[in-house]
C-alpha cells in the first residue's frame, strides 16, 4: 500500500512540474520571448602563462554572434558576441604574458614582436529546454572553431573544441535556467583550452617562446580536438545530457561524452 502511495505521489509530482512548465511556456509565449546575454566572470587560474606573444583576432562573426530560435512557440534570443569577447580576453591573457588583440587577420599580420595568431570564432550554439527534459532542466552546448596561423598569416592548425553546460528548472523562470546553462558551457570550454592547450604540439612550441612556422614539406594539418569531461554546475543533474545538435525544433538529447582520445 505504501509503495503504491509513493508511487501515485511522484506520478502526480512529475505532472505538476509539466503542468508548470507548460503554463510558464504559454506565459512567456504571450510576452513575446526571451532574451539572454550571458556574460560570464572567470576565477583566476592557477595556471603559469605561456611566454610568448601572441595576437587574438576577434573578428565581427564573433563579436556580433546572436542564436535566434523559437521553440515550443516562444522566441528565444541569445546574445553571444559580447559575453564572449570578455571571456577570450580573459582567456588568453591568463594563457599568455603577451596578448594583443585585433578585429581582423590582415591588422594582426601586419603587428610585429608576435609568435602566433589566434581566430576563435562560435560554430554552433545549441539547447534544450524544460519542455524538451520533462520540466527537469536546461541543457546548453556551444562548439567553438580556433583557427591558429603563423605570424605571417599562414594556417597553422585548427583547433575544435566544445563546452556544455546544464541547470535545473525552477519554476516558471524567464529564461534565467538556460543562462545558467549557458554560462556553464562558456566556463567548461574555458577551462578545456586553459588546461589542455600547453600538451599541444603549438603549446609546446609557445611554451619555448618559438614562432609558429609551416614547415615546407608540411601539409594541410588536420584538426586537433581539445576535449575533456564537462564541469558540473551546482544543483545540475548529474545524470542530465548536453543539448542535442539541431538547432530547429524540438531538440534531441544526446548523453554527454567521456573523455576521448586526442585527434592531432
């Protein structure tokens, strides 16, 4: 009899939390959507920096990168370009002793002192929502491109990498649970590149205070993940997947990877 009880209580909790959900939805429908810019704070890594000097380019794609979706009939906007810039600066400034930033690839070719030159730009954002989780969470997941040249401008490599983020669901929320998420990920891909940045081949290259130079019998050089177990946010579920990669429509959710090997 008990069990039975506590079975019919969690089944008529799950349908309250849906219930909620969808009323927030219908709420949040009819004042016209949400806006999030996500705009995270980085503690200070204990980390030594590289001694190199290197050129950050931050061209528009990225500054002005904005992720418009409507799902489950609510307009969702969220402003990436700014909080990004804050976070590359900070970034690579605790990555390097010598950082300079510029707007555009040919500006940064023509600076002189430099050892490399480093493009990141946002290749996907994607996420799920209450809705999508059975009013259970957020899910958030961005896919970054940084695109490593010689001071002279020449591609050097490309360096992909991905963060992912989640955050409980509270209520009916205006759009604070996928900031949550959101920001997550920006910290979790933060801390991927501090970390594991050094071990690559360009790393190690930095680290001797060497310019990066295309070697003449040297290919196209593939792509090299950096990739690491994502940062768990307090009160996330532990056991909640990433954001699945369609950005259109319901979103699918695919569980979140282990740690895999390094692709150079």
């Amino acid at each position: 009899m008990r069990a039975e009880q506590r079975h019919l209580r969690r089944h008529e909790a799950l349908s309250a939390a849906r219930w909620v959900a969808a009323l927030a939805l219908a709420v949040l429908s009819a004042c016209g959507g949400i806006s999030i810019r996500p705009d995270p704070l980085l503690p200070k890594p204990l980390l030594v920096p590289l001694p190199a000097a290197v050129g950050l380019v931050l061209p528009n794609e990225l500054r002005n990168y904005q992720h418009k979706e409507t799902r489950w009939g609510v307009d969702w906007q969220i402003t990436l370009g700014p909080g990004h810039v804050h976070m590359l600066h900070d970034v690579f400034n605790d990555s390097f002793q010598h950082v300079t930033e510029f707007n555009d690839l040919a500006a940064a070719r023509a600076a002189p002192g430099l050892k490399a030159l480093f493009e990141p730009l946002i290749d996907q954002y994607s996420f799920v929502t209450e809705r999508d989780t059975g009013g259970r969470y957020f899910a958030a997941t961005i896919r970054y491109r940084i695109n490593l040249y010689t001071p002279q401008g020449e591609k050097y490599d490309t360096l992909t990498l991905t963060g992912y983020g989640s955050a409980l669901a509270k209520g009916m929320s205006n759009g604070a649970p996928l900031q949550q998420a959101t920001l997550a990920a920006m910290r979790d891909a933060a801390a991927k590149f501090l970390v594991q940045f050094p071990s690559q081949p360009a790393g190690a290259q930095l680290a001797r205070d060497e310019a990066l130079q295309i070697a003449p019998a040297a290919t196209a050089a593939d792509n090299s993940l950096i990739e690491a177990v994502p940062i768990e946010e307090p009160e996330t579920d532990s056991t909640a997947p990433a954001a699945g990669s369609a950005p259109a429509g319901p979103a699918t959710v695919a569980p979140v990877p282990g740690v895999p090997a390094k692709s150079l």
